[in-house]
C-alpha cells in the first residue's frame, strides 16, 4: 500500500501516514493481483485472520463483491474447528479498552462503545465476564448501525443460549462483519463488466 507524501494529494484508494483512508480497490484489481498481494489487501476483512484471504485467493476470478464474500464465508465454513475457535477468539470483547484492530476502533467507536459512562462500562464488564465464563469466547455482534443499548440487549439474550447455538451465532456476525468490511474496501464496478 503506497503512503502519501505531505505534497501529493491522496485520493479515496489512499491511507495516509497519519491513518486516514485505508485504501479501496475494485474487484477487478482484486483478481488480478498475486495472491500475495490479494491476501495482504484483504488480510483484515477477518480480524486477524488472513489465512481467510489466502484459502479465497485460489478461487479467483469473483464477479460480484457477493461472490467474494461467499466465497471467504466458505473457507471459514471449510475450517477446523480449532481455526474457527481462534478466528472467533481473535475479537476484542466488546466495550474494552483493551488495544484492537483499526478496523474494530472505527466500529466500537461508531457504536458509541468507546465513550461509555462509568455505569455502563461496569455492566457491559460484568456480563461480558459471564458471557466468557460460559462459553469461553468473547461475545461477537455487527454493531455498524446499532447502538450501545442494541448490544447490551443482545448480550442478554444470548447468553442463555446453548454453547452449539451461540458458536454458530458467533460465526454469522462474524460473516456480518466481513460483509461490512468487504464494502467499505471495495469500490463499486456499476458500468464495467469483469471479464472471465
């Protein structure tokens, strides 16, 4: 990724020095870069977790952001359980202030997570704790667009569900995410045809 000096101008595929922007690419770009450079591109899509990217690389070329997607949610669909625990595990607990992606920041932060009352941190505390104590992975939710009240409600919930059925609700707000991220990342190919 190319860092801009202080006398270029950066445009919106630019991340600046001082952390703007990260950099957007089309689809096409995607499918032409080495595998290397796709993984490394896309290597954040699923929180420290770029071994997703390098099992999607090989199913190349995608036509649609959907195809793309579906074909990351594959590769984690495909993995070990152990691969799937660790990719779960590799999300902040929400509501921390422990260090987190950039990625995660900008969504906590969207939230409204990363400015919490001194009331709302204890509670957020407290159930997290007990979420963890249950199923021995931090709670996982897609908060772009939801507030904090969204989540705390969410935690509630979930908690008394079973081990099998909030694994596999971890996992969708997992892809959730991604999702996200995977629009964010891309620039949108409206008129062009991707060729085959």
């Amino acid at each position: 990724m190319n860092l801009y000096h202080e006398k270029q101008q950066p445009d919106r595929r630019t991340l600046t020095a001082q952390g703007g922007r990260k950099a957007m690419y089309t689809l096409q770009e995607l499918n032409d870069m080495t595998e290397h450079d796709f993984t490394n591109s896309l290597k954040d899509i699923y929180e420290h977790s770029p071994w997703v990217a390098e099992k999607a690389a090989i199913h190349r070329p995608f036509f649609s952001r959907n195809d793309l997607h579906s074909a990351m949610v594959q590769q984690v669909r495909k993995a070990s359980p152990e691969e799937q625990t660790n990719l779960i595990c590799a999300h902040p607990v929400l509501g921390t202030s422990k260090p987190m992606s950039s990625s995660s920041v900008s969504e906590q932060e969207g939230a409204g997570l990363q400015h919490l009352t001194e009331e709302e941190q204890q509670r957020f505390d407290e159930l997290n704790a007990l979420y963890m104590e249950k199923f021995e992975f931090p709670f996982i939710y897609a908060v772009k667009n939801k507030t904090k009240r969204d989540i705390y409600e969410s935690l509630e919930a979930r908690i008394e569900l079973t081990k099998e059925q909030e694994r596999e609700q971890a996992l969708e707000e997992i892809f959730k995410i991604a999702n996200f991220r995977l629009d964010a990342l891309l620039i949108e190919e409206k008129e062009e045809r991707l060729s085959h």
